[in-house]
C-alpha cells in the first residue's frame, strides 16, 4: 500500500492510514507500505534549495527548518504520543543532517544532481518514522525502512532513476521476511545506486517505489491510495461530469499517466505489468468507495474510447525541407541532438514524402530543442524549424478502438463540427491511443466535446 503526500499530510489523515492498515492486518493480509513526504514538504524543501544557491546573503535555513519540525512535531505527538520523544530525536538528527548540507551548498555555491537528490529525500526521511510510530501506537509491530534499506537499486541518472533488475532479489531478502510479524513502513521516491548513492525515482516517484517493492515482495495486489476515488475518465477539474472508471487495463492506464493524468507514475505500471500483479487505486479519505482495478487485459464492453487526457504547457515543433526526402540517418541526427541536450519529445509525427516531422515537446525544452536543432538546418540537412508555443495535446485512449472502424472517424468530425481545427495527429501501433494537438485555447474545449461525444460519464456500457 502505497500512501500519497495528502494521505499522510494531517493528523486525521494518518489516523485513516492506521485505521486502514489495521482493519487489513486484522483480516490476516500481510501489508508492506510505502509513504510519501507530506503534503508541499519536497516542494517547500526544493523552494529553500534554490533560494540558499541563489542568495548572496545568510538564507534563513533555520527559520524554515524550525517550521518544518514544528509541523512533523505536531502531528508525531498527536498520532504516536507514546513514542514521541524517540521519534523526535530522529526527526531533529535529520534536520540536523539537512540544515548541514543546506550551509554547505550557500558556502560552496555548488548543487551537484548527487546532492540535489539526497537533500530532497528528506520528505520522507521525516513522514516515514511517523507513520511507523502511528502504527505501533495502535500495538502494530512497525519497522521503517528507507528506499535504500528496502533494497530499491537504481541507474546513477539523478532526479529521474530507475530501479534495476537486481531490486527484485534485494526486496525479497530484505522486505519479504518482515511481514509474517510487522508492517514494514518504507520511504518512496528514494533507491540508490550499486556504490550506495542516494538517487530519486521522479516526483511522484512513491507510486514507483511502491510497484517495485510489491514486485520484489510478490504481493497479490498493489494499491496505491491518493486524494481520488480512482482513475477517472478526464480531469474532474475540467470535466465535472467525470466518472470513476472500475477497471482498466495496465496500457491504457500508461498510456494516460504519461499524457498528464495524475494518479499514476507512468514507470509504476512497467513491474506491475512484469509480474502480473493488479494495482488498485483508492481514495484515502473515503476507503469504503471501491477505486479502480488496473489489470493485464481489459474490460470487455461496448465502449470503444475510455479515457481522455490534455497535455498543456506543451510546444510543436516543424522541422520541414525537401532535402529530407529519401535521405537516411535524419531522423538519427534529429533525436541524437535533441537527446543531447536533454530534450523529452513527447508526440512525433511525419509526413508520408518524408519532407516535414512534427514534435511536440514540453514548452520548457523549446530553447534547448531550437539550439540543437538550428546547426543541423545550417548543414542544409533540413530546410527550417518553426515552432508554437500556444497549443495543447489531447490524448483519446481505449482499448477497444484497436480494430474497431470509424473512431477516427468520430473523433475529428466531433472535433469538426464544434470548429476546433487539429494541427498534428499521432498514432501508435498499438491503437490505444489516438493523439493530436489543437490551439491552446481550444484544448479544454476539445476535452469536453469528446468526452460528450463518446459519452463517458454514462455507466451504460461498462
């Protein structure tokens, strides 16, 4: 069971995660959990990071450290009185560690990615032995564990991580023994590498953290408790029509995360779907609703298209020339140079005469795009790159519409008929997911006359 940053933010919220956990306990499960840092702490230790590299004068490190330890006091000697002064004395030794290594990046003005990644691990070096002592405040035996400790090994790519293969062994030897006779309380977001180097997974990383540790340990389910009744059929904030969806599949479910549905890591998919274990995603503050069920195969219904998802922020960009037609290694030399300066292209497509591709990549690459791309235009290996910031993508995902004619067909015609003019369209081979980019002030509309269209708020179907 994994716990998000709202789930462990409060006091009366980690009462829910002890309530929770103990009414499984008590029906004979054996349950490994995951936690986040709590609500804003990594944004607020992130905000402070950048302050003490940026500023001239003495940062106000102990002003903000003195907030962060009255706010993990209070709910320590609220959840866990009884084992408050042996988890305080842990909590103000890590405050200790940070406000150290925070005096050292202002002296130095030096933030390397390997410190960068240990300092914003501190939210949950502060969350974790919380929750664990909340547990045994109820007399559920606890250990806590951290990402490194529970054996999550990770590549040395700092801020963005992944966990290796031999994760799996180090998790069995060293989480699956302690759950016959405790709940292990493990710090997400967090591994290492092979030489002990302290990495992180991504934000949201703990639902990463937490389908490795639920592959490492063979667990018959993974649920991953939010803010959320479960994954829905678009974002309730611009859809208020909505609906929860009681199942889908592991492909589809990825292929939303990634077009910015946020209730799942997009990696936390990749061990579940290894190991064939379901994740179950539930809200937190009402236990009692079901969530929804991801599985390996999908749910047969009537429904062609389930899900929709919008992408803003985002950027296209044209890279166009004749010189491209029937020339090989362009688009090697397109992506070496926009992976070089680390630029994530997130939607491709091309043109059938081989003489335009479009890209859309997040606005925040676009200087780094054109700088890696204008010296291949200079070579004459393309003619011109254009860009436009102002536009948005639209993700339509279903497993039915594989095989199933005239969805496209339904999709721009609805599109079509409400004047929203489509700039880019992509498809993968899998036909779960049919892409394109509008105008960005037609992406919200666009949104909502699909989600109309296909009528996903009705339960009809399912």
């Amino acid at each position: 069971m994994k716990f998000g940053g709202t789930s462990v933010g409060e006091t009366d919220c980690i009462g829910r995660v002890a309530d929770i956990v103990e009414s499984h306990r008590s029906a004979g499960d054996e349950v490994a959990v995951v936690v986040s840092a709590c609500s804003g702490v990594t944004d607020q230790i992130i905000a402070v990071t950048d302050e003490v590299m940026a500023s001239k004068e003495q940062p106000r490190i102990e002003t903000f450290l003195s907030t962060i330890r009255e706010r993990h006091l209070r709910l320590l000697n609220a959840v866990a009185p009884d084992h408050a002064r042996e988890v305080a004395a842990v909590i103000d030794d890590r405050l200790t560690r940070l406000q150290n290594i925070l005096t050292a990046v202002h002296t130095l003005k030096e933030l390397t990615p390997r410190s960068r990644d240990y300092v914003i691990s501190f939210g949950e070096r502060l969350s974790a032995p919380i929750v664990c002592a909340a547990l045994k405040q109820r007399g559920i035996p606890s250990v806590v564990l951290d990402g490194v400790e529970a054996g999550i090994v990770t590549t040395a790519n700092h801020g963005d991580a992944r966990a290796l293969p031999v994760s799996e062994e180090r998790i069995r030897a060293r989480v699956a023994p302690l759950l016959a006779d405790s709940v292990p309380v493990i710090m997400g977001f967090m591994g290492a590498t092979e030489q002990g180097v302290v990495t992180t997974l991504g934000r949201s990383g703990s639902d990463y953290s937490a389908a490795v540790i639920g592959a490492g340990i063979d667990a018959d389910e993974i649920w991953i408790w939010t803010d959320v009744d479960g994954v829905m059929t678009s974002d309730p904030r611009i859809i208020k029509d909505a609906r929860v969806l009681h199942d889908i599949s592991y492909l589809e479910v990825m292929e939303l995360s990634f077009f910015g549905a946020k209730v799942l890591h997009p990696r936390s998919i990749e061990p579940a779907m290894q190991k064939n274990i379901p994740i179950r995603v539930k809200n937190s503050f009402r236990p009692d609703v079901p969530g929804t069920l991801v599985l390996r195969d999908k749910h047969q219904e009537k429904r062609v298209v389930k899900a929709l998802a919008l992408i803003e922020k985002v950027a296209l960009v044209n890279i166009n020339g004749a010189q491209m037609v029937g020339r090989p290694g362009v688009a090697k030399t397109i992506f070496s140079a926009l992976a070089e300066r680390e630029v994530n292209v997130m939607m491709i497509s091309q043109g059938s005469s081989e003489a335009n591709i479009s890209l859309i990549i997040d606005e925040s690459h676009l200087e780094a795009a054109i700088a890696a791309l204008t010296p291949i235009a200079k070579q004459g290996i393309v003619r011109e790159v254009t860009y436009d910031r102002d536009v948005a993508a639209v993700a339509v995902v279903g497993a039915g519409m594989a095989g199933s004619p005239g969805t496209g067909g339904r999709i721009f015609s609805a599109l079509g008929h409400a004047g929203i003019n489509v700039m880019m369209i992509s498809q993968g081979s899998s036909e779960v997911n049919v892409s394109f980019v509008v105008k960005g002030g037609d992406g919200k509309r666009a949104l909502q006359v699909l989600h109309d269209e296909f009528r996903l708020s009705e339960n009809s179907d399912d």
